[in-house]
C-alpha cells in the first residue's frame, strides 16, 4: 500500500512546513522515513517544499532537497519554479545555489512574462539582480500585462542601486 502524505487543515504536509520553517533534520527525519519529496501543497499556491524553502531564506534545506532529488524546476500553480521565490525575497546565496544546481535562468512566467531577474528588479534586491546579470540574465524583458520594462519596474518602486545597475548593464552589453 503506497503512502500518502498527511496533510494539516491549511493544506500543507509536515515537509512542506519543515521546509517552509528552515526545520532541516525535521526535513531529514521525514525523507528518511518516505516522505515525497515531490508533494505540493493544495493550499498557498501549490507550493513545493523545495519552494517554500527558496522564499524563505533557508539554504540548508534547499540544498538537503535537492540532494535528495527535488526537482528543481517543479512549478507551483503560478508557474513559478523556486529561484522565482528566493529573488523575488532576496535570498542571493539561495538564488547561487539555485544556478549553480542547474536553475533556468530565464524561465518565464507564462502570464506576465517576468523572469527572476524581472521579480528581483522589482522588488529592489540588488545583490540578487547584480548575480543574475553577472550570470547573463536578459534585461530585455517586458510585463506582458504593463508594457513595463525591467527598468521601469525598478524606477517606478524607487530602487535607484536597481536602476543604476540595470543601466550599466544596458550599455554594457550595447543595447
């Protein structure tokens, strides 16, 4: 008889608020007794535990998951893969680690056609924007929604290390 994951009146199993918490031998302790490393959430998106870790900072359990298998490019409901959730909160060793892994880049959300570059830039997170160009992010990027560019939804927020950044990079690269 397969398990089935236990899961709390918010939708979430016991990994996922290990993981969403940082609790890694509470994450260890449930891998090892076969817990699915591949269970999202119904609730809050549809979160993974490899997600919920990435938003919240916690590089440890990012890497255990990782190590035993998550699925690094494993979308939520939003389609967001988990480097979405650590740019967008400003988790730079998360994001690098992520990359390192084998993290796209320039994975887009089908909707509004922002990458993590894009969700960084807007949210004024200038180590995780200077990382992702250092990486080679595309700055040519526009809300399919808005119009706006990277440049514009940096500026509008008032992220001016942001735009300075974004600037450089432009004429760098010539454009």
């Amino acid at each position: 008889m397969a398990k089935r994951p236990l899961w709390s009146y918010s939708g979430q199993t016991p990994l996922l608020l290990a993981a969403e918490q940082g609790h890694e031998a509470v994450v260890e302790l449930i891998l090892d007794r076969g817990g699915s490393i591949r269970t999202k959430g119904y609730s809050y998106g549809g979160k993974s535990a490899l997600s919920w870790a990435a938003e919240h900072g916690h590089g440890a359990v990012v890497k255990l998951l990782l190590d035993r298998g998550a699925w690094i490019m494993m979308e939520d409901y939003s389609h967001r893969t988990p480097i979405f959730w650590a740019a967008e909160n400003g988790h730079k060793a998360v994001v690098e680690l992520l990359l390192d892994m084998g993290a796209s880049i320039e994975n887009a959300d089908p909707t509004s056609g922002q990458t993590p570059l894009s969700f960084a830039a807007k949210q004024g997170h200038e180590a995780v924007v200077k990382l992702l160009l250092e990486r080679g992010a595309s700055t040519e990027i526009k809300d399919r929604k808005s119009g706006q560019t990277l440049l514009s939804l940096a500026a509008e927020k008032g992220h001016e290390a942001v735009v300075e950044l974004l600037k450089r990079n432009v004429r760098k690269r010539g454009f």
